[in-house]
C-alpha cells in the first residue's frame, strides 16, 4: 500500500512470520530518564534516556522565550523545534528497540495504562514537573519494542501488573525501604538499586505466563 503526501512517501508491508522459541527471557522497568532490563541470566542492562528529557527541557525554554508579534512565524518556529525534537527522539527509540528486540528473547513490561491521569492539571504539581512526566517517552518505547519484537521473533511483549515491582523485595516478596535509590529488605538483608529490583519483579512476574517455566530462574 502507497501513501503520498506533499512531504512524504509511505509504503506499507507485511510478511510472514514464523513464531520462534525465545532465547530467553527479560524483565523491563521504565522510568522518566531510564529504562532497566533484567535477564533470567542475570544480566543487567540499562538505557540511558536522560538525553532526551534534557533534549524537550531545553527546547521548552527555547520557545518560552519566543517574543515575535507574528503568530505565524511563532508557529513555524515551534514547528521546525517540534520537528527536530521528535526525529531524534524516533532515531534514538528505534534503535534501542530493534537492539531489545533482535536478541529474540521474551519482553516483559509494566501495564501503564492509566498513568497519564496522575500528572493531569491540577493535581498540585508544577508546569515543569507535570511537562518533564507527560513528555516521558513509555508508551514509545513499548511500542516500538512491541512491534519489533512481532517482527523479528514472532512474539508480542507481555505486560504485567505494575503493583509492587517497586515496593517489594525481589527475592522475598517482602516490603523494602527505600533511600538514595537505593532499596533494602529487612527479611534477607537484599541491597539492591531500585529499579534493578523492580526489573527482576517484573521478570518473575512476567516467567508465570511462560508455559513449564521453572520458577525462581528470573533470579539466577
């Protein structure tokens, strides 16, 4: 199928893919400026994406600062901005996506449906906190490694119950403290980054929906 616009050529595609078995298996925890991935062999993996939190920050100040009379010219300004700050966030996704999704291994992810409605106006946060949460780049991310993953292994991401990934010891199921990012478990002593301990209670949550998975291997 062939799209045409005044700016564009699309051409759209299908094929044929063969499901595969995947090659293993690794939990995903997204945040504003990062996302933690935890594999069933223990390895851990970390995207930075502070670049593009500081990226739209600094564009937002850009056009804040925008005095023409002429809306016209204001407007073709924040579009050419808009458009340079979505090209290399795209570039930028893509490429951490396909990297995620042609190791073949399963992706599990938070469901964070809903999430929006926390940071909406008037819940008592600032402009620039609300702007720097609702610009965070999640439901691109699983997107693209959603279909990709469809693409190159012939499994779609599976998303889990976001409830106490975060609060809760990956070992034990026992509630943590938290301090300096940091978070420890009074039961077993666990020390742990904690977005590494929300990435391996996503991974385990994630290994109930695998069929004969042996429980407990997301925490070799």
């Amino acid at each position: 199928m062939l799209s045409l616009t005044p700016d564009t050529l699309s051409i759209s595609f299908s094929k044929e893919i063969e499901t595969r078995k995947p090659t293993g298996y690794i939990g995903i925890d997204m945040n504003l400026e990062n996302a933690t991935c935890v594999d069933n062999t223990g390895k851990i993996t970390v995207i930075d994406m502070s670049r593009i939190v500081s990226m739209k920050m600094k564009y937002r100040e850009v056009l804040s600062h925008f005095t023409r009379d002429d809306a016209r010219i204001q407007q073709k300004l924040k579009q050419k901005y808009g458009r340079n700050q979505k090209n290399r966030e795209n570039t930028f996704l893509h490429q951490e996506s396909k990297r995620l999704a042609s190791t073949g291994k399963q992706i599990f992810m938070k469901n964070l449906t809903g999430i929006r409605k926390l940071y909406r106006k008037g819940n008592g946060q600032g402009k620039r906190f609300r702007f720097r949460l609702n610009s965070w780049t999640r439901f691109k991310l699983q997107k693209m490694g959603d279909y990709k993953s469809q693409w190159h292994s012939g499994f779609s991401v599976i998303y889990v119950n976001p409830k106490g990934t975060s609060s809760k010891c990956s070992i034990y199921e026992a509630k943590v403290l938290e301090e300096n990012r940091m978070v420890t478990c009074h039961r077993c002593g666990l020390h742990i980054d904690r977005d590494i301990n929300a990435a391996r209670n996503i991974l385990a949550r994630g290994m109930q929906f695998v069929p004969d998975a042996v429980q407990g291997e997301a925490m070799k």
